[in-house]
C-alpha cells in the first residue's frame, strides 16, 4: 500500500506540470493585459509609465521564459502577487480556500447523510410508491442548474419573504464579535449551503439505491435471509456494507468536482471562496491569481482521485494494490 | 431458471435493435421523456413559424411590462417578446448540446479506441492525457477557455466538447481492450484487415450501445454549460437569445427581484429538457444494456 501511494505520488509529478503548461498557455495567448483598463481610466499614467508597469512584470519575454520564471518561483514557496489587489497571492488563497469549504463541506456532510438512507430506502422498496417520488425528485435535483436554484432561492425565500439574507457572509457593517460573529456567519450559510446540499443530495441518493439493488440481488444476501436472520439485520448490517463501498469512492473522488463546482453558486451568492476569485481575476485579467486558483483545484482534484483509490482498498478487503 | 441467459424467449429470433425497442416502448416514462424532446426539436426547427413576433423586434415603450394578453410571457429590457426569445432560445441551446457532444464523441472515441488498440506507449501518453484533462476543474476551466477565444456560440460549443470528452475516451478504451481479444477480431486480423479497418468496422458497432447513452447524458451536459456560461455573460451573445443568456439577465438585481418573467422561463425550460434528456438516457441504458436488466 505504501508503495503505491509513493509510485502514484510520483506519477502525479508529469500531471501536474501538463496541467500547468496547458493553464499557463491558455492565459498567456488571452488577449488583453492587467494594466489596459488603468491606462484607459487613469489620466494620470502615461503611455510610457504603462510599458514600464508592463515590462516590470515580464509581459514582453519570450513563452517559455515566462513559464520557467513561473514555475520556479512558484516553487520556491513564492505564488506572487494578485496585480489587482496588491496582496500577496499566498495569503489570498488560504483565506479564499477556507470560504469555500464553509459551504462545501457542510454540504457534503449534510447531503451525505440525507442521501444513504434515502438511497437505501428507495432500494428496499423497489418500485414502491415512495420509490418512484424519490426517483422523480432525484432526476429533478440532477437536472436543475445550481445557480438556478439558487437564484430561485434568493428571490422567493430571501427576496420575497426576507428570511435570509440575499447575499454575502457576513453584515460587516455589524462589526459583530464573537458567538454574534459566528451566529451571523451561520445564516449566511443557510441559503447557499441548501442549494448544494440539495444537487448533491439527488446524485449521491441514485448512486446509493443503485449500489443497493446490486448487492441485495446477491447470493449471500439470500444466505443471511435463508438463515432466518431479520430483515432490518440483513439489509443494514450485511448488505449496507458492501453498499457502502462504491459510495465512499464515488464521494471521495467527487470532492476535487464539488469544489469547483461551487464557482457558479459562490458567484450568484457573492460568496468571497475560490470560484469568485478566479471568476473575477479572469474579468481583471489578474492571471497570476488565476493561475494560482486553478492550480490549487486541479492538484486537490488529483489528491482527491488518489483517496478514492485508496479509500477503496480500505473499506474493501478484496482490492490489493501491490 | 433461466435467470443468466440475457435473452428471454419472447425476444428470441429479434435483432439487438428490435430488442432494445420493445424493451424501451415499456418504459413509459422514457417514452414521454423522448416525446417531450421531439417537440422541443420541432419547436426549435419550426420557430419563425410559431413565434409570435420577429425575434429582434422591440418597443421601448413597452421595456419590462408584465405578461399580459400581447405578451404571454411579458417583455424584456428592451420591449422584446420573450415568449419569442424563449422559442428561439431553444436553437441555441439544442445546437450547443448537439455539436459540443459531437466534438466530444469525435476526440473520445477516436483516442480511446487508439489507446485501447495499439497498446503500449501511444496507450499510457494518451492515458496522460486523459488523467491531466480529468484534473482540470471543468467550470473554471470553461471560464478560462471562454475568456481566452472570446463569448459566442462556437466558444460554447468548442469548450464544452474539449473538455467533456476523457470520460468517453475512458469508457471506449475499456470496451476496446475487452473486444479486442475476442476470435472475430483475430480473424479479421487474419484476413488481413488494416487496423483503422478493423477498429470501425468490427470494433466500434459494438461500444454503439455505450456511445448512444453517452451522447444523450452528454448533451444535457452541454445544455448545462451553455446555460452556466451564458449566466455569467461568457456564452451565446446576444441579440441572439439562448436559455443561459436568458438567465444571464438575473444578474441585475431589479431584474431578479422585480421581473422574474424575465429568466423564470428560461432556467424552466433547461430543467426540462435536461430532465427530459436524462429520463431518456436512463431508459435507453436499461433498454441496451441486457447486462443492467432485472
């Protein structure tokens, strides 16, 4: 096990650095640069001070200059700055990071524990009444645009009945301290934290009923029920485990794809995380901050497929890697 | 008990296609669901006919009026129909579900059933490949892609074909290894078949059944980038309408807050042809797949 871990460690090495040089490619030949906008609004900077502020900044090198001067300052420890906001890009993206997972993990935790019963209970009825509400509410959850459903959520439940506040993480204008803080940031969370709890909830609840039907139809399931064992006893002890499997690998590599996938509703939100900041450096052409958050999701998604090859040799004594 | 046999008597002396039909004519709500499509196609084709005004057209006296008799679905920020729009809409939205996952059939297969074929070196750089396009964060990368070639139709298209096909190549390269070992393909191989030959005419019939759900799964996909894209003003421009440019006007807060007739519409009708396409999806996978029938 260790070794594998080690060899797919070390296989992620040429990943990562294809992934950079495709990114790295992609925003170089975007047209426009960071300081075109300046120029135009400032009358103050010259078209002079403008090629200085250009050349300061290695716009004119050569590509694969550009990508080596790149690449080894980032690893040195050194990310750069954000041209937009002057801030160091290594304590931007923690800070940015840590928001998104407000919102992400309460929603894979939640939708986690929504959707395995759901999921089981759907199987055990087969064909039930039940069964097919759930089925239909699943296809709707996996059909409807998230920020689609967030936005119905912000005009009807915030807007219209002013339960929730429309936007933001926090009234800063407040100044709240301490447990207000913390209470404050909680309904923040409220609106935001459902509607991805909601999408997640319908995929991972099909994915449970079908890992479910597959392992009842087993011949030791009939087992357990031919040795008179109670039902209750042979769905959730016997076949749940082997149920489980398939989900936990299909939920540890979904994180790299859950937080990504919070762009859309982090912006319609206004939710200060990882989306809305790349989402706005691409509308500054603030690359190195682009570049620094792109990154960032690929090499978590890249970990997050490795745990869920890992995850699926712990929790199924039948996978070996050798 | 017959149960292992994959073919029960009734079916018996079919073709896998007949098969697939008469399975699929049972699920009566994958048929709905292929109905639904079929008119959401017509109405796309036959828009200018049914549309009750020219798609452009507006009044700017009349900007943001409600629905009301003229207007069933009120008017937008310029006075336009956006029943109208909406009716156009759906040729945007089809056309990018369709060519994007034309682009991304097109790169998957081909490299999938390269990989799986030859083996060896060509397999693992493809295989690379596949693993860096996996890692990519498909929306942010989308944004990226967008920004680099400029907002329009084709953008759209281009962006999501590129980066939805390492699934497919996956799926095809996993079905080519398997089928390759089977005795019609090393007769083939015997009589001397070139190997583009034998991968088109004896390989790829056989991952169809995995192609067709595929491609209907993945142009809801490309249905939901659009819709995603054009929100954020980075997909179809206008004045050509598309669903997701539609919704992009819940960007303005009035407009979100005050005059929802203006993106309500739209974002119902990409939930229902997503759900449509995915209800469709599913029964064709139970209808071709003998392996996943109960």
């Amino acid at each position: 096990m260790f070794n594998y871990i080690v060899r797919r460690l070390l296989l992620m090495i040429p990943v990562i650095i294809g992934i950079s040089m495709i990114v790295f490619l992609l925003i170089n030949i975007a047209p426009g640069d960071p300081y075109r906008a300046m120029l135009e609004t400032n009358p103050n900077i010259t078209a002079e001070d403008y090629e200085n502020m250009l050349r300061s900044i290695g716009y004119y090198d050569p590509l694969p200059v550009k990508y080596v001067k790149w690449a080894s300052q980032v690893l040195s420890g050194n990310l750069g700055y954000s041209i937009d906001s002057k801030e160091p890009i290594a304590s931007l993206l923690p800070r940015r990071l840590a928001n998104t997972l407000t919102l992400s993990l309460p929603a894979l935790i939640l939708s986690t524990m929504i959707a395995v019963p759901l999921g089981v209970l759907s199987a055990t009825r087969q064909y039930s009444r039940l069964d097919h509400i759930l089925s239909i509410l699943a296809f709707l959850g996996i059909s409807i645009p998230a920020f689609f459903l967030a936005l119905l959520f912000i005009k009807f439940v915030a807007f219209d009945l002013g339960w929730f506040p429309i936007q933001g993480m926090g009234s800063i204008m407040r100044g709240y301290t301490g447990w207000r803080l913390v209470l404050d940031r909680l309904y923040h969370m409220v609106l935001p934290v459902t509607v991805l709890t909601l999408v997640q909830v319908a995929s991972r609840m099909r994915y449970t009923r079908s890992a479910m039907l597959e392992v009842i139809r087993q011949d030791y399931i009939r087992t357990a029920r031919a040795k008179g064992l109670p039902e209750k006893r042979v769905i959730y002890k016997h076949a749940l485990r082997n149920a489980l499997i398939p989900v936990i690998t299909v939920l540890s590599m979904s994180l790299g794809s859950i937080l990504s996938g919070a762009v859309l509703t982090e912006t319609v939100f206004m939710w200060p995380g990882m989306g809305t900041m790349v989402y706005r450096a691409i509308s500054n052409r603030d690359y190195p901050v682009v570049m620094a958050g792109t990154m960032v999701l690929a090499i978590v998604m890249l970990f997050a497929n490795l745990l869920a090859d890992v995850m699926y040799a712990v929790v199924d004594p039948r996978i070996r890697y050798d | 008990m017959s149960s292992n046999s994959l073919v029960n008597s009734k079916e018996r002396g079919l073709s896998p296609a007949q098969v697939a039909w008469k399975r699929f004519k049972k699920n009566r709500l994958a048929m709905w669901a292929g109905g639904v499509i079929i008119l959401l196609v017509l109405m796309a084709i036959a828009a200018p006919l049914i549309a009750p005004y020219p798609r452009d057209q507006g009044d700017l006296s009349k900007r943001f009026s409600k629905p009301s008799r003229e207007h069933w679905l009120g008017t937008d920020d310029m006075g336009r129909d956006v029943l109208t729009r909406l009716i156009y809409g759906a040729q945007a939205s089809l056309a990018v579900g369709l060519v994007s996952t034309g682009i991304s059939i097109v790169i998957g297969v081909t490299l999938g059933a390269i990989s799986g074929y030859f083996g060896g070196l060509v397999d693992n750089l493809i295989m690379r490949l596949v693993d860096i396009f996996m890692c990519f964060p498909f929306f942010l990368m989308a944004i990226v892609m967008a920004a680099v070639l400029g907002p329009g139709i084709r953008t759209v298209m281009l962006v999501s074909g590129v980066l939805s096909w390492p699934g497919l190549a996956r799926i095809v390269r996993a079905e080519v290894l398997a089928i390759k070992e089977r005795e019609f393909v090393e007769a083939a191989r015997a009589l001397g078949l070139s190997a583009p030959s034998i991968i088109w005419h004896h390989i790829l019939p056989n991952v169809f059944a995995v192609l067709v759900v595929y491609a209907t799964l993945g142009i809801a996909g490309g249905i939901l980038g659009e819709a995603g894209l054009s929100y954020l003003g980075l997909g179809v421009k206008p004045p050509q309408p598309s669903w997701g440019n539609m919704l992009h006007m819940a960007q303005n807060f009035t407009a979100l807050t005050n005059y929802p007739w203006l993106w309500i519409p739209a974002g119902i009708m990409i939930l229902l042809t997503v759900l449509s396409i995915n209800v469709l999806g599913d029964g064709l996978r139970d209808a071709l797949d003998p392996k996943l029938r109960q």
